[in-house]
C-alpha cells in the first residue's frame, strides 16, 4: 500500500515539475525595470506593452515595420493602457522583453524635440528656475518633456496632432517640434531601441517630478528648436511617426 502510494506521489512529483516548467518565470530584473515601469505608473502615466527589438528588426516580425520596437502591440491599446499596479507587474514579469508605451492626451502630453535642442532648452529652463517635469532621452536622437495634458482645447488650432510635426502654417515658427497628446503615445522608460548597439530611452529627470503646465515650457523649446533647425536637419526631420 504504501509502496504504490509512494509510486503515485513520485509520479505526481514529476508531473508537478514538469507543470512548473511550463509556466512563465519572472525575469531577473536587474536593471530594475519593474520599479521603473511602477514608478511611472505610479505618477499617473497610464502603460501599455509595446513591441521589442529583435537585432535590428522588431519583434512584430511586420516586413518593413515603420516604427520598429516602438509601437503597442494591441490594436486597443488606448482603452488597455493602465496604472494598475497588478496589472503592470504581470506584463512586466511574463513578457520580460517588453517595452512599454505611455498613452498621451488621458493625464500627460509629451513635447517631443530634437535632441541636441532638448539638451539646450533644458539647461535654460532649469538654469531660469522653471519648474521641468520628467524628461527622458532616447537614444535614435530626441528628447521628451513630459506635461500636463492639454485635453481637448476648445480652440483646436491649440493642439497639434502628432502625424505633423506642426500645422504646416506653423512650420517655420515651431521646426522639429512634436506635440503628443490625444491619440498618440510615446515609448516611456526603460525602453530598448533596435541594434546592437545598446541604444535606449531613459530618464534623465525621473517621473518622481511634477508635471507642469507644457505652455511654461514651449516657448523656449521651440527657441531652441529653431537654433538648431539649421544645424541639424536629419535630426529636426526624424520625429517619430508613433500612430500606425
């Protein structure tokens, strides 16, 4: 008796590990990516899962993926995007390889410029004591300033959609400059690009800072923006096409 019960339990042993296998393990998080995501979260950025590299393809495996590792990977990523703790340590811990993206335009928009001319608008805010939410840098050559979101203004011609990078009558004012905010959405920290070279999107000032008001910031990005148009055009031209 015991002999065929201890044969069961053996076997009932093996069946267990064998279940245990199957099962998704948490990935080592040493770079604390998890913490980054919830401290995001946690500042009232609403995430969702976006697609990740694959060597210097994206993990969608799209032929010709215009926006490679940048993208959501659901169609409704609008009404999944979320700052549920729970619900963003599961993405977290079963799709280890995920980057993640912040939807714009529900709590937060995303002013989005050239890098260099990030850099330097940037220098002269804090320097001038203006109040500089987070901001993160990402390595193919732009700089994001997190706001305040806009909503929905009463007079539309206050907002810019983030197909353009400005109204075309606006071009010259506003020169490399992306306004994320209703219907867009930007990769948000951690975040690895395509290559092997190791390029990210990071902080460089942490989501632990308050969102301001992003017309407190315009106008000296857009100064910015406009020194820098003529020195670097591939980068004032490269703003990222995030709606698919």
């Amino acid at each position: 008796m015991s002999a065929e019960f201890g044969g069961r339990t053996g076997r009932q042993g093996k069946l267990s590990q064998w279940l245990r296998g199957r099962r998704p393990k948490p990935a080592a998080d040493e770079d604390g990516r998890e913490a980054l995501l919830l401290a995001a979260a946690g500042a009232g950025l609403p995430l969702a899962p976006a697609a990740h590299p694959a060597g210097y393809r994206c993990s969608c495996d799209r032929v010709g993926c215009p926006t490679p590792a940048r993208h959501p990977v659901s169609f409704a990523w609008q009404t999944q995007s979320t700052t549920d703790r729970s619900q963003i340590e599961r993405w977290a811990r079963h799709q280890p390889q995920a980057n993640f993206i912040t939807a714009t335009g529900m709590v937060h928009d995303v002013l989005d410029v050239p890098l260099d001319a990030g850099r330097e608008a940037l220098e002269r805010l804090l320097a001038a004591g203006v109040e500089v939410g987070p901001v993160a840098e990402s390595d193919d050559g732009r700089m994001l300033f997190f706001t305040l979101t806009r909503g929905t203004p009463e007079d539309e011609d206050e907002w810019w959609p983030c197909e353009l990078d400005c109204h075309p009558e606006t071009m010259d004012e506003h020169p490399g400059l992306r306004w994320h905010c209703r219907g867009s959405y930007v990769l948000v920290p951690p975040a690895r690009l395509p290559g092997d070279d190791g390029r990210s999107v990071h902080w460089v000032r942490g989501p632990e800072h308050p969102l301001p008001e992003p017309l407190s910031l315009l106008e000296t990005l857009t100064d910015a923006c406009a020194r820098h148009v003529g020195e670097q055009p591939d980068q004032v031209n490269s703003a990222w096409p995030l709606r698919r």
